[in-house]
C-alpha cells in the first residue's frame, strides 16, 4: 500500500512537470507568433520557422477588415496540433508578384512645410535672447504655416520673419502629429542686420538608397524599407513631393566595428525615375515613369512575395548593387525572425555570408537599404539597418509590410 501511494504521487508531481511545461511552452510560442497573418490559403497555414505549430480551427468570419480581406477569419494556432497557443485573424489575400530591385536610386525629398533643426541665441541691444524657444518652438517641430501663409522653403519663413520689424508672427506648427499655434517675436540682429527668430530650418533632404520592389503592373515601387528621417533632429521627414533620379554607384566605402560604411553615388539629376508620394515606417513608396517601367524594369526577374510565415531562419540572399549598375545576388543567414511586428522596420536578424560582398563593404553599409531578400525564390522582405558594432549583421523587414503601402 505504501508503495503504491508513493507511486501515485510520484505520478502526480511528473503530471503536473509536464503540464507545467505545456503551459511554458504554449506561453513561449504565444508570445513569438503575430495577432493576424496574411496568406494566399486559410486553410493551409504553416509557420517555415516553427513547423510544430498548425492552424486547427477556423472560426466566424471577421467584419472589420471585409473591405480589404473579404475573407478574413478567426482562427487558433495549436502546438502539435494538440495543445492550443494562440487566437489569431487569418486574412486570405493573394501574394503578388513584383519585380526585384537591388538598384540604387537618388531620393529628393522637399518637405510638407520646414522643420526645425536647432535652435539658437540672437544678440540684440546688448543681450542674448531665443524667440523661437521662448514661443515654446522645439527641435523636431514641423512649421505648416507663418501669418496663414502656407510655407514652403526656408527661404520663405526667413522672408516672413525678417519682414516683420519686430511684430509677433503667428506660426502653425506640428509636433507628434498634433497642430499647435505660437507667436513668435523677432528681435533685431545688428551682426546680421535684420530680424531673427532663432532657430534653423530645414526644407528638403537628398539621399542614396535601393529600390526594393515594383508592381509592373501599377509601376508603384517601394524602396529603403524604413523611413527617411532628418538627421539633426531623427524625426521622419514630412514629405511633400519628392522626386526619384538615377544615380551611379562611384565609391563603395568600407564598414568596419564602430563606423558604418556608405555608398557613394552621382546623382544623374537630368533624369528622373520617377516620383515619391510616401515617407513612412516601411521605406518610402513612389510611381515610376512609363520610359523608366519599359526601358530599365523591363525583363527583370519576378518574384511572388513570401508571407512572414513562410521565411524560416538559415540560408537567404540579398540583391543589391555596389559597383556599377547591374544588381548581384549576394549569400546571407537569416539568424532570427520577430513575428509580433513590434517594430515594422526590424523584423529579422540577417548576417553577411558573401566573402565576395564582405572584400567589397565590410557587410551592410548606407545606401544598400532595400536590397531585397529572396529566400525559397520568394521575395520575402529588405535590408533595414545595420549594427554598428558588427557591420556583417542588421535588421530587415518583411516585404508584406512594405506591400501595404502600394494601391495596386
């Protein structure tokens, strides 16, 4: 009898270790695995990254999204197909097919008003003052508007400003996206000899980045995979128009721990590629020209694009172009993968593999954000970002994030 009890309750402490770690487990994957996932068959759903985990039931439809997913569900994630993980919203969409880019281009950015870069003390009459700091403008803020004239250029707001002789000038300003008005009062600056509102500003912005993807049949593309922000001030740029040029590849500059590398290009400002419409979280987005859709894409290699649950960590390769003008096929290592789409700009963990690439740019440098990765011969998303302490290793985005952007 004794035996049997302690058999018993030997049982019961090894059912409840398992239990426990059933629990652990399904809490693990719970917190790995996105809240809604997108795919061309609701009823086929796999993770390539965690093949333990299947769709076992489909549930009511979902109204909220019918406009962009008539077909959307809920559904549960279950581990073995046994022990349930997670409720999530299966959306049924289709997965185009895009041309690849790995191209540089030129981006020319004017800016939805002028933002404010720094700020700065104006001598007047002996003493030193800020009248934009003490209107209670900051570094960052983006100005709409001064007297209800809408501005444009940094030249326009210093015309306002100086033109004033010393009246307060209304501003309309923006700062985390909320609308805020300030009166600003010039003082007369005797070193320069007009009046000043201290502060500096910025209108436009240029850059070198890769196209990531084009739709042949919209000639909407997307390219960079994170946005463009300011660099004094590291707020995204307000984008009014912008353009999209050619540019030539002049200098690949070497990354090494702790400096990042760069490419050097020449804008080829007499041609234009197309235009920018979109500057955002994941890249910035833009038609091309009909000439540039025939003459430079035509031809290119396609890709049907791969869902977030069909790339799975190891073996990948990007397409970019560091020398020339013809965009190569270079090797990497996808190392992780985030599902929960906390940040849409860092959804993979990527390491240069190429020996060839790593001679060249020391890994990841400025300019390659974009490059596409192709996996499975899939397009599954873009470089983003390097680190700085190890320039062979940087962040991605899954290309269906970027896709969300495009009309077509």
């Amino acid at each position: 009898m004794h035996k049997k009890g302690k058999f018993f309750k030997t049982a019961s402490v090894l059912l409840s270790a398992v239990v426990m770690g059933i629990y652990g487990l399904t809490g693990y994957y719970s917190s790995r695995l996105p809240a809604t996932i997108t795919t061309d068959s609701a009823t086929a759903v796999e993770f390539a990254r965690y093949p333990e985990i299947s769709c076992v039931s489909l549930k009511s439809p979902v109204t909220a999204n019918a406009s962009l997913y008539p077909s959307a569900s809920q559904a549960t994630l279950s581990l073995f197909g046994a022990f349930p993980v997670k409720n999530v919203e299966i959306r049924e969409k289709e997965a185009p097919t895009l041309i690849a880019g790995g191209t540089p281009f030129g981006i020319k950015l004017l800016m939805d008003g002028v933002m404010v870069t720094a700020l700065a003390e104006v001598e007047a009459d002996g003493a030193k003052t800020c009248p934009a700091e003490e209107a209670g403008i900051e570094k960052g803020d983006i100005i709409r508007l001064a007297d209800n004239i809408p501005i444009t250029s940094n030249s326009q707001l210093q015309e306002i400003i100086s033109g004033s002789a010393g009246r307060s000038v209304k501003l309309t300003a923006v700062r985390d996206g909320k609308e805020f008005t300030a009166f600003i009062e010039p003082v007369y600056s005797k070193e320069s000899r007009s009046w000043r509102g201290g502060m500096w500003v910025r209108d436009s912005i240029a850059g070198i980045g890769t196209i990531t993807f084009i739709n042949k049949e919209t000639g909407e593309f997307a390219g960079l995979g994170h946005p463009i922000c300011d660099a004094d001030t590291g707020e995204t740029v307000p984008l009014s128009s912008g353009e999209a040029v050619p540019v030539t590849i002049t200098e690949a500059k070497k990354g090494e721990k702790g400096i990042p590398g760069q490419l050097c290009g020449k804008f080829l400002t007499a041609d234009v590629l197309g235009s920018l419409n979109r500057n955002n979280s994941c890249g910035v987005f833009g038609t091309l020209t009909q000439e540039c859709l025939t003459e430079v894409y035509s031809g290119c290699t396609e890709y049907k694009m791969g869902y977030s649950q069909e790339i799975s960590t190891g073996k990948a390769h990007i397409l970019s172009t560091v020398e020339g003008e013809t965009p190569r096929l270079y090797e990497i290592e996808i190392e992780s993968i985030d599902f929960s789409k906390a940040d849409s700009a860092k959804n993979m963990v990527i390491r240069i593999t190429d020996n060839e690439l790593i001679s060249k740019t020391g890994g990841i440098v400025q300019g390659m954000s974009g490059s596409p990765i192709i996996q499975n011969g899939k397009l599954i998303g873009a470089v983003t970002h390097v680190f700085v302490a190890d320039p062979t290793k940087g962040y991605a985005i899954f290309a269906e994030n970027m896709t969300e952007y495009l009309c077509g």
